[in-house]
C-alpha cells in the first residue's frame, strides 16, 4: 500500500438568517473546515481535518505537500510527519502550515489502523474506547436564557458544559452563578475567557470561579501572553487550561516549561495531528498535568482528539461543539454519541468514521480563493466582521 495522492475539500455552513452565535468576536454567520483524504494506490482512504484558512490549507495539501508524499508507506507514520514538518519548515512550524501537516496525520493515523485491523487507540497502547466528553456552547444570551441551555445540555447527557465570559464584570459573575444554580453541584462547568482579560480582571475573576466551583478558566489571555499565564497560575482558585491557538511539540513545550497552566488543550485538527496530541499528552503526563482537547470544527477532529484521551490517565475530556454546526452533527454516518458523559468510540479499524457523502456535497464550497464575506468564529473576511479590539468589557 502506497500513497497515491491527497485531496483537500473545503466545507462551508452559513447560519440562515439571524441564527448564528454571539461571542466576544462579534456574531458568528458561517463555519467553515477543511477535511483531507490520503487515497492510496489499493483504494484505501484515511481521513482528516485542519481548522484554518481554507484556500491556504488546499495550496499547502494538494500543491505542496501531497504530491511530495506518492509513493510513501502511509503507515510509517511518525517519520512522515518529520518529513512533512521539514518540508514546511521554511514557511510553517506554526498556524496553517502545520494545521495541514496535521490532517495529513490523522488521514495516515487512521489508513494505518485500517491497515492493522485495529483502531486508533489500541495503536497507541489503549484499551478503552471511551472518554468523558462535554457541551461546547453557552455564547453569549441572557444569564435566563444561558441557564436554560445549560440544562438542556444535562438532559441530553452532557455532564460537563463551557461558556464562555468576556461580557462584562457584573453579568460575568451573573451569568456563571445562573448556570451553576442550573446545572447543580454535580456537573463539571468551564468557563472560557476569550482571549479578552488583562492580569488585574483575570485575578478578579479567578477567584469568584474558584468560589462557585468552576472546573478551569480556559485562555484568558491572548496565546503570546505567556506571562501573564504564569503571573496568574496559582494565585487564583481555578485551574488555568488553554492550547487552542498552540501549534506543533516546540510549543507546547514552552507553555509546560514556563508553567503556564495545568491543562494543556491540544487539537489534532490545529496543532499537528494525532502525532503532536500524543507528544503533548506524553510531555503533560511527565509534568504533572492534565489534557484536554480543544475541537470546534468537525467530527473527524473530535473523533481523532477522542482516540488519544481514551489512552491517557491524565486525559480529562474531549470538547463536543453544540452550537448547531453541521458538521458535528450531521457528517459522519454513525454520528457522534454522548451518554450519562461519556462519548464512545467506533471499535472499527483506524477511526472507525465514515463520512456522509450528501453532507460532502452539501456544504463543499470549492471557490475557496473567493471565500464570502462573514464572521467564521475564528477568522473574519471582510472589513465588517474585523472586531480584532481586545479589550475586557
């Protein structure tokens, strides 16, 4: 079994009408992913995803990097990847260079297991195939209409949730004790910071988490602000989490090194694959450290994040978007399953995922060079949609 060749395919959703999300970025209008295919030549086909510009990740997928791969082993896994960031380095170590490194991965993670007979996470030493897993959502509504949410997500079998904050200091405090009054003392509850605190905010609202027993305060600061982590870690009641805007092992393992936070949030979808989630995973556990993966694009993301935390003693949970993405819920043809907390896993080769050919056809969007204007969560095109001020407030 060669590799034949590699195909990069851009889906796009837009909310109809005035349905999407509130957030500290503005409203949210369409969602965007990238999902990769690795063909080889005796049919098979792995699968994968990359969070990021779509036009950029088809040039790095199908005119760089793919056609360097025909003729590779795909399971000879770890040394593709070395290649794949050698390749790259000049351009990449980081962002999308490495987001497309990384669905190439998971494509070859999960040909290897279909090759083995045996799924991704009895390759990396499992036995397992389950992991906690919790609510993505909880953006920005009434503190009324956030607490009726979060109940909806306990009664659907999520025993874990995530809000995110960055409102204002009083509804903050409002909105998380609404939800904890909500959910009650049993379930797990996350708040995320968006990126929008500076030091003195972040202290202030560390300690009223801590008082209202929230499970971590994820990125209150902007990725760069390593020091400010440090700063607060340990000197608020909450633990600290991020890793969601971190590529590659190297960083990673400045966070770790500086002792920045106690969970580290690798996305297979973002950071470099399986490959670099397990890396990290393995660097976190010789530090004491939780896991946690961030995944907020697809399926196939969460899938490939789940393979890894179902391995790990110190893997807490995966993140699960419910926000109404389709590609959550609607592209994989057993789609996903939480229950009483936990997500289960296909026990089929390699991720055990197959895609829905009609959602494929649904949302592709192959003008990806011309992408129309809008709020995509993570990226902005167009001059209306640009909120890049930070400030708390």
């Amino acid at each position: 079994m060669k590799i034949d060749h590699v195909e990069a395919i851009c889906l796009r959703f837009e909310y109809p009408g005035d349905s999407g999300f509130t957030y500290a970025g503005g409203k949210c209008t369409a969602r965007v992913t990238t999902i990769v295919r690795v063909h080889t030549d005796d049919g098979q086909v792995g699968i994968g995803s990359g969070y990021s510009h779509p036009a950029l990740m088809k040039t790095i997928v199908e005119g760089h990097v793919g056609p360097l791969l025909r003729g590779f082993d795909p399971t000879d896994v770890e040394n593709t990847w070395e290649k794949m960031h050698r390749w790259t380095r000049w351009y990449g170590r980081k962002g999308v260079a490495m987001t497309a490194v990384g669905a190439i991965d998971t494509a070859l993670w999960d040909l290897r297991g279909k090759a083995a007979g045996k799924p991704v996470y009895q390759l990396l030493g499992g036995e397992k195939n389950s992991c906690p897993a919790y609510a993505s959502a909880l953006l920005w509504k009434s503190p009324a209409e956030t607490a009726e949410e979060a109940a909806r997500h306990v009664a659907n079998g999520f025993r874990r949730m995530k809000m995110r904050l960055a409102r204002s200091p009083e509804l903050d405090v409002e909105l998380v004790s609404a939800v904890r009054q909500a959910i009650g003392p049993e379930c797990d509850f996350m708040v995320d910071g968006s990126m929008r605190y500076n030091l003195d905010e972040a202290k202030r609202m560390g300690n009223i988490l801590g008082k209202l027993n929230v499970f971590w305060f994820e990125e209150p600061f902007e990725p760069e602000d390593i020091d400010s982590f440090v700063a607060l870690r340990g000197n608020v009641p909450v633990r600290l989490a991020t890793g969601e805007n971190e590529f590659g092992f190297d960083g990673f393992r400045e966070l770790i090194r500086a002792k920045a936070v106690d969970i580290v949030q690798p996305d297979a979808s973002r950071c470099g694959g399986i490959t670099i989630v397990k890396r990290v995973a393995d660097l976190a556990k010789t530090a004491g450290l939780k896991v946690a993966p961030h995944s907020w694009s697809d399926a196939v993301a969460i899938t490939a994040n789940a393979h890894v935390v179902a391995t790990l003693p110190h893997g807490l949970t995966v993140e699960v978007d419910q926000t109404g993405n389709p590609f959550v819920e609607e592209l994989l043809v057993e789609p996903l399953k939480v229950r009483d907390g936990i997500l289960t896993l296909s026990q089929a080769p390699g991720l055990g995922i197959e895609l829905r050919k009609e959602i494929i056809d649904r949302y592709r969007f192959d003008n990806v060079e011309q992408m129309p204007d809008g709020s995509y969560s993570d990226m902005a095109f167009g001059q209306k949609y640009d909120v890049s001020a930070r400030a708390y407030g």
